[in-house]
C-alpha cells in the first residue's frame, strides 16, 4: 500500500471513530422539573428548526449499559450535566434572523453570574439539501434571554440589552468587542461586582 493510501486509511478510520463516538453515551445526570438528580448514561441530541418551526433538544437516558433507552425532552428536565459540561434550560428566545423563536430549549453554561452566558448548539435545515451546525450564544440578565448570533448585526439591540452599563456599551459601539462575546460578559460581570 502506498504512503497516500495508508494514509487515506488512517484518516478514514479516525472519522469513523469520530462519528461513533460522537453518538455513544456518556455518563452523567440530570435534574427533574422537582429537583430531584438521576444518574446513569446520555446522549445528547441538539435541537433543530426551519424557517418556520423550532424543535428543542432532547436526551437519550438509560440507567444502566443494559437498561431501556428513554426520551428525556426539555419539559421533563431542568439541566443536566455530561463530564465537565452543564446545560441548563433557557426560555423564550431566538438564535437567528428567522422569526422562529425557541419557547424553552437546553444550553451550554459558559460563565454564570449577573450575565449569564450559554451556547445554543442546534442544527437549521434550508430545504432538502442543505443542513447547518449552529452553536449560537444566549445570555441572561434579570430573568430575559438575549439570542445573539451575530454582534454585528445586532449590536443596538445588544447595547439596549445591557444599557444598565454604559462604559460597556460605548465600547460595543466602538467595535472594540466585535465577535467577542465571552469578553463582554468577563467585563460586565466584573464591574457589577465592583
């Protein structure tokens, strides 16, 4: 077998491996509407929508390696955890420029405090032919959702989401925090706390 081949090989195999375990469960837990933490394994399943519907996310849970495969939808969990990573749920929002809004969907937890910052992973289709990953951030202030796909083209609703902190907000309109939302949130969160 040539260089080239052996190495198509390899590459092959790797994605394989990828996929495979892309799709297997983990272990992990999740918390009921009531509080109460069941632990066991699961797999996460992005949500998904249209230009004309959301569909939230869901889990896959199973006690045991050998147990019954359950359907965990949004309403029956508030959050769960999958190794290092927390989701939480997040109410009425909207992560693109369609008017599609989710009611209630699970979130990454990227940094907590007076502003919240999640990441949105879901998958949008456009037809049959096409289908995109999304992972799209939503904070959180005073009990809203802000869905923000795109700081550019939203930067006057984002400076009318934090107007409570002017400096900041300059800042946005200056372009000194282009694409960097993680900054914005540190920054917000440190002068509340001063």
């Amino acid at each position: 077998m040539s260089s080239k081949g052996f190495i198509l090989c390899f590459l092959l195999l790797s994605l394989i491996g990828v996929v495979s375990q892309s799709q297997s469960f983990e272990p992990g837990y999740y918390y009921t509407p009531s509080g109460e933490k069941v632990s066991g394994l699961i797999k996460y399943a992005r949500s998904s929508y249209t230009a004309h519907n959301a569909t939230p996310g869901s889990l896959r849970f199973k006690s045991t390696e050998r147990s019954k495969i359950q359907k965990i939808e949004v309403d029956d969990a508030k959050a769960f955890v999958l190794g290092k990573d927390s989701f939480a749920t997040v109410r009425n929002f909207r992560i693109s420029n369609f008017d599609v809004w989710f009611k209630k969907d699970f979130a990454l937890v990227l940094e907590s405090g007076p502003l919240t910052l999640f990441l949105h992973k879901s998958i949008s289709k456009e037809g049959t032919r096409f289908t995109y990953i999304n992972d799209r951030y939503i904070l959180l202030k005073e009990g809203k959702h802000f869905g923000l796909w795109s700081v550019n083209k939203q930067r006057h609703d984002l400076v009318a989401f934090l107007s409570d902190n002017e400096a900041l907000c300059q800042k946005i309109i200056d372009l000194e925090y282009d694409d960097d939302v993680p900054g914005i949130v540190r920054v917000y969160n440190a002068e509340v706390k001063k």
